[in-house]
C-alpha cells in the first residue's frame, strides 16, 4: 500500500492557513470600523476593541526593530519546520505547530505590509489596569505555546515512568 506523505502537514498548513485569514479578516475589520487609538467598549472595565499599533515585539519591546523582528519570524519559520519534521508523528505538535505558523505568518504580513502590527483585543485586568492590546496571531501563538508545553510535560512525565518502571 503506498504511503501519502503529504497527509501529516495538512494540520500544520490547515490550521496556518485558517489562522492567517481569520487574523487578517479582523485586523480589516478594525481598520475599516474603529479609527486609530479609538475604541469600541464590549465589556465596561474588562474587554474593549481599540485599534493599536506596534511597531515592536510583545510588550511593545523591541520598538522600531522592523528588520530585526522579520528576520526573528523567518527564523522562528525555520525552527517550526524543523521541528515539524521531529514531532510529525504527532498530531498534536502539528497542531500547535500550525497555530505557531499562522500568527507568526499573520504578524509577518503587517510589519511587511504596515511597519507594525495592528492589535485590537484589550482587556482589564485589575480597575484601571489594562492588558497590553494584543491581536488574533497572538493569541495564536500563544494557543500553540501552550499545546507545546503541554506536549513536553506530558511526555517527560511518561518517559519518567518508563525509567521507573525500567
């Protein structure tokens, strides 16, 4: 039976793909709808759409950095082949993988295209405190992170009982 080596990226590219629209169907939306620095109040005192813009990385450190911050998600690009290519057997690394790919991707587009990034999701932690406006690659990013850590507590926590039980 011949094997289709193409089935185990479909995940990755699936998940990248639908993460790249979606961020950018609703950076548009902002955009059109919300001037800058504006906002829209969805919740009084704990989630707000305002659009934003950062030219740097998360929390807004690295301001200004555009070429470094592209040459960082190329490189990011090369270490989720990578490491694409060492967890193919499981679908849940290729999953977090293509949430990682998408936001990376969805962020790459706008310091391509804008210079910065546009952010738009701001929530209220504390009264008067808010959140740094974050955006949906970054939540993406973020979902991905998690699924890896997930992965690697998981799988450490088995090879350890494996080494007992050895």
């Amino acid at each position: 039976m011949e094997k289709n080596y193409f089935r185990p990226i479909i995940p990755l590219f699936g998940i990248s793909i639908l993460i790249i629209c979606l961020d950018q169907l609703t950076k548009t939306i902002i955009k059109q709808r919300i001037d800058y620095y504006d906002q829209i109040v969805v919740i009084e005192g704990f989630f707000n759409l305002r659009h934003d813009r950062n030219s740097g990385a998360a929390f807004s450190l690295m301001q200004g950095q555009r070429t470094l911050l592209i040459a960082a998600t190329i490189l990011a690009m090369l270490f989720i082949a990578y490491y694409y290519f060492q967890f193919r057997h499981s679908l849940w690394m290729r999953v977090g993988l293509g949430f990682i790919l998408g936001g990376a991707i969805g962020n790459l587009i706008d310091r391509i295209q804008y210079g910065e990034v546009i952010d738009f999701l701001q929530f209220g932690i504390l009264p008067k405190y808010k959140w740094p406006t974050f955006n949906t690659a970054d939540t993406a990013i973020c979902i991905g992170a998690g699924m890896l850590i997930i992965y690697t507590i998981r799988n450490r926590k088995l090879n350890f009982e494996e080494t007992i039980k050895n």
